[in-house]
C-alpha cells in the first residue's frame, strides 16, 4: 500500500483509528503513506472519513489507535500528538480562510513572522510571483475573485515551505471553467515547489485528473490505494467500481479458466478465489454498439455530453449496460443494436458474497 520507488517518505499513516466523543469510530485501520511530490487524494461519500483523516494529519484530531508520522518522525500515537503548529503542515480550506483586514501581501506572509526581515520579503514576492498574484499585493480579499482568493490562499499556505500541504475540497466554491484552471495552476504550482499534498474531494474526476495516488474511504475504512489507472481498471470492491466511475455488473460463470456470459467470454483474473458464480464489471468504454435489428439490446436511453454519447441499453435477459459512443455516432432510442464488449481487464466478483 506504500508507493515504490526512491523517494523519500514524507507521509506515513500506520493502522490509524479516530474516535467519536461517543466511543464509537469515525476511522478504523487507515493505512498509506505518500512520498516527496506525491499528490494523494482522499475519495469518497460524505460522512466517510476524508476530513477525519485530514484533520488527524493536521493533528486537529487525536488517534485512538495507529501512528502518523511526517518525514520519518511520528507525530500522532496513543503516546504522542505534537501540536498542530510543530506539525509544518500547510492547510487550504474550502471558504479559503483569508484574514479580511489584511491584504493578499500580509496574508501571505502571516506564516512568516518569525522569519528575518529580508528573507520574510523575498519569500513573499517570491510566492506572489509563483501565483500570479504580484499585482494585487496591495488588494483586500473581498476584492478578488473566487480564483484569486484560492491562489491567495495556497501562497500562505506554502510560503513558510511546509513538509505537507493539506487541501480541503479547494475547488468546490468555483464555478466549473475556473476549477479547471485552477487544478492545472494548483498542479504546476506543486510540481514547481515539490510539495506533497493530501487532498480531500467527493469528486472521482477531480481525483484523477489531480492525484498520483488516490485513497477511497467507505464508513471509516479504507477501501483501496491505487494510481487512479489502477483504481479505475482494477476495483477491489464494487463500491470502489460504482464510485469512481459508471460501472454496470452482470452475471457470469467461470468454466475453465474463462468467465461465461450473455455478453461473450472472458479471461477469468487468475488471482480470483471465489465461487464460479460471479457478476463482471463492465464499465460504458468497453462496450460498442452497432445498429441491427436482430440484435439483443434496445437503446432505453441517451445522455449527450459532448465529445460522447451515453447510451443505456437494456438487454434481453433484462440486464441493463451502459455504452460511451463518440458523439458523432447516433442511435435512436427504441432501435435494436448489437453489443461488442473489448474491456482491457476482467473484474469479477463473487455472486454470493454480492447479494449479501
């Protein structure tokens, strides 16, 4: 569960558990590191633990069991919590958290007050420079825009140079044009300054578009750590399936090293250890129609979402899947078409395990 190769671990979380005032957990058995320049994202549901597991991170929140260490000291055990401002953990919020009567210039030094004089200043233009933010210095937060604000905010939080920067659903308040900027910004700005960060989103787009690794959390557990590729291809759990990313299942057999099913057969993943009787994953981008009206499959549905079409298609066993055509191609809803399935991997799942 550990990234591998020779950079050095900055983030460590150890069989981590946070508890709720009243006993009972909010996180159990969270493990995962991250290393120099890695970007993680937190992912999943609210109420699932993300923010939990940030604010332990932060040392807002003590663990009741496990360790978290930052460069290769622990800094939260049943033992041992070191303070949050011994941490040199840097924090983006959603609302951004600017101080209104200062302006983008003193907010971005505000970190920086222990600092000498001469270098307090030069790393201050130094991250206006980074940011784009030079000529607001002298601008109050309410006189930005909502991209501004968050560029204002992510050069206090980096300005004093912490080991790890932590971001709380950073995008959620902007509209979608600008998130998309801001992602590209955020990521060269971390690539620029080899940061590593933590991100929480809900959003599995925003994961993969921003993550090197993404962590999905379900009811306090943690589901699976996996490159997003990984994540997307390879799902350990249909709840990871269904979550990052539109995901239909049906039913199949294993004969001879092969998963039989109304859609054709498969490779069976030799590392499956369940019943013959399994549902196979199959997500819209492996599925391609053709238009023929002896086909199995009847078009119920149509979502146009520019360069692709969704399309529903219900089967004639009743199974319904989903087909990601280029939206040039058009299949009226009622038409009979016939399915090909080329998925790069098989995912299975057990079918008894399923309905329970």
């Amino acid at each position: 569960m550990t990234p591998s190769d020779d950079k050095p671990i900055v983030l460590d979380l150890k069989d981590v558990a946070c508890s709720y005032e009243t006993g009972s957990l909010a996180l159990e058995g969270i493990s995962f590191s991250a290393r120099k320049g890695d970007i993680v994202s937190l992912l999943g549901p609210s109420g699932c633990g993300k923010t939990t597991t940030l604010r332990a991170i932060a040392g807002f929140e003590p663990v009741s069991s496990g360790e978290i260490s930052l460069n290769g000291s622990i800094v939260s055990a049943t033992d041992r919590h070191v303070p949050t401002e011994q941490r040199r953990v840097g924090m983006v919020f959603q609302d951004y958290a600017l101080f209104p009567h200062l302006t983008v210039r003193d907010n971005v030094g505000f970190g920086l007050a222990s600092a000498m004089a001469d270098n307090r200043h030069s790393r201050i233009d130094e991250m206006l420079s980074l940011t784009g933010l030079s000529e607001l210095a002298r601008r109050y937060p309410h006189a930005l825009s909502g991209g501004q604000q968050q560029r204002a905010a992510l050069a206090r939080a980096l300005a004093p140079q912490p080991v790890l920067l932590l971001l709380d659903e950073p995008f959620s308040n902007l509209d979608p044009d600008t998130t998309e900027r801001m992602r590209m910004e955020l990521l060269h700005l971390l690539e620029q300054t080899q940061t590593t960060a933590v991100l929480v989103t809900h959003d599995h787009e925003e994961a993969f578009a921003m993550a090197d690794y993404v962590a999905v959390l379900n009811n306090g557990k943690l589901e699976q750590f996996a490159t997003p590729e990984t994540m997307y291809h390879l799902p350990v759990s249909p709840f990871v399936a269904e979550f990052v990313g539109q995901a239909d299942f049906i039913p199949g057999t294993i004969r001879d090293s092969v998963v039989v099913t109304q859609l054709g057969t498969f490779p069976a993943p030799p590392d499956y250890r369940g019943g013959p009787e399994v549902v196979v994953m199959i997500r819209p981008d492996d599925v391609h129609i053709r238009e023929n009206r002896n086909g199995d499959g009847t078009v119920e549905s149509r979502q146009f979402r520019g360069s692709e079409t969704i399309y529903g298609i219900r089967l004639g066993s009743g199974d319904f899947v989903h087909s990601s055509e280029a939206s040039t191609r058009f299949f009226p809803l009622d038409s009979k078409v016939e399915l090909e399935v080329m998925a790069t991997h098989t995912v299975v799942f057990d079918r008894k395990a399923w309905k329970t």
